[in-house]
C-alpha cells in the first residue's frame, strides 16, 4: 500500500466529496506527501475547484471513480454517506475506507469494505479561509491494524494532537462541539441583528468577544462568566426583556440562556 518513505507511507487518496472540511484536509494531506488522485463531487464545478488545488482529476459520476487509491475519504453529508459508502464498497474491499463525521457511527462501513475507520479533525471549516491543520486536534477510530497504521499515519501528518477515541464519545465531542462553535457563533448574528437595528457595526463586538475567547485559555468557561445572569440581576434583565418585546423568539432565546447561566453558577457553587 503506497510508496514508503523514512517516516511513514505515502497514500494515494480519493476525495468523496469537495466541501468545506475537504477542501481544507486535500491540500493539507497533499502538502504532507500524500497524493489526492481523484475528486468526487455530484457537481463537476465542485469537484473541479478542489482538483485544481491538488492536481487531482475531477469526477462527478460514481461510475468514473477511480478503484486505483490506498484510501477513501467521505467528506459528505451525514444523510448520504451510507448510501455512498455502499455503492462504491464493490471493487475496492481491500481498500481503506474513511469518513470525517463526528456523529456518525465507526459501523456505516460494516459490511462494506474490509478496512474502514474515522479521521475527525475538530474545527469550523469555510472554503474561503484556510486552516492550520497543526494545532487542531484529530480524533481517530478504526476496525482492525489496516485501517488503524492509515487513519494514524495520516493524522499525525496533519496535526501533533491526535486522540483516539471511540463512536460513543465522538457523537458526545460533536454535540459539545455544537455548543462551543455553532450556536456561539449564531449567537454573534443575532448580536448583529440588534447592532444593525441601530446602525451599528458589528465590529465594534470584536474586542469584547476576543477578550472572551482569550480568558477560556487561561479559565474555565463558568470562572470566566460574567454579566447580569450569573447574578440573577431581575432589574437588568427585566429592563433587556422589555427591549424584546418585539422579538418573542429571542426574548425565549434570552431567557433560556439566561436561567441555563444562572443554573451552572449555582451547580459551581453547590460542589465548592
């Protein structure tokens, strides 16, 4: 299986799929020595962009891809992976199939191929920015030693924080992910929604939710909290609540947070 160097074998890899996580981890792998022959996309647009950037041919019909690879790597959505996996599984069960899904099962591959495993990094991907693959933490899982020398071996290529870590509590790191990344960053939208109301710039949130960012490395989340809902300042967030009115669901919102900030500062003090 591939071209070994001192250091680990070099993996010719397919790409199932050209979104945000693979148009970020193609070039990383490639930049690492591995070779991305072939890109799968259901648009051979997208397909192509990503491609291009790794000197890999475009390919937008399942029929056309390659059986010629070391490694698979599904980069889709959670509702098509299965059935992908599935199709593509005849001609290739002594490759190595991957998927890059926090929340779904090691097991979508069973009965599949015979080698199969999971390379999850842990980070917000866009297609316009690129990521530093270095410090973000890859959790990785697989079936037998097959699959576990390629997920390692491509993992510790990209970053010096790899973890295994099973299914159980991968779907667990994903739903705590959600917490971290997507509903903090939806709450600045709707920040910038009662900006804009007003005419102001979001920008003007900048410092404050860096500072906010910058203490959790040096605090906990719960010893870095502050604001009227750790006191339960009912003056305060009476007055805010009323600045609502015409917006029931973020006053919901509001109160939620609110009564859910309150709880933990009161568990916190309950175990000291």
């Amino acid at each position: 299986m591939g071209k070994r160097t001192s250091q680990y074998v070099l993996m010719r890899i397919v790409f199932i799929g050209a979104g945000r996580l693979a148009t970020n981890l193609a070039p990383a792998l490639c930049n690492a020595g591995h070779q991305v022959v072939q890109v799968y996309s259901r648009t051979l647009t997208s397909a192509k962009a990503l491609a291009e950037k790794v000197g890999a041919e475009a390919v937008a019909d399942l029929a056309a891809v390659t059986v010629s690879a070391d490694v698979f790597v599904f980069s889709v959505t959670d509702a098509v992976l299965a059935q992908l996996a599935m199709r593509l599984g005849k001609g290739r069960e002594e490759t190595v199939f991957l998927h890059t899904a926090g929340s779904v099962p090691l097991s979508v591959f069973d009965n599949v191929v015979r080698h199969y495993g999971v390379l999850y990094p842990m980070q917000s991907f866009s297609k316009e920015r690129r990521v530093d693959f270095v410090h973000v933490p890859v959790f990785i899982e697989s079936n037998d030693d097959v699959a576990s020398d390629v997920v390692t071996s491509l993992a510790t290529a990209l970053s010096s924080q790899v973890m295994t870590l099973d299914t159980e509590a991968r779907r667990h790191l994903h739903l705590a992910a959600v917490f971290a990344c997507n509903f903090v960053n939806h709450c600045y939208q709707l920040s910038s929604e009662i900006l804009e109301k007003y005419h102001l710039p979001f920008e003007v949130m900048l410092p404050l939710i860096d500072e906010t960012a910058a203490k959790v490395h040096s605090l906990m989340p719960i010893d870095a909290q502050t604001g009227p809902a750790i006191r339960y300042d009912q003056n305060v967030m009476q007055a805010q609540l009323q600045l609502l009115n015409d917006q029931p669901r973020l006053a919901q919102v509001y109160e939620l947070m609110s009564q859910s900030i309150h709880q933990s500062y009161l568990q916190k003090n309950d175990k000291l």
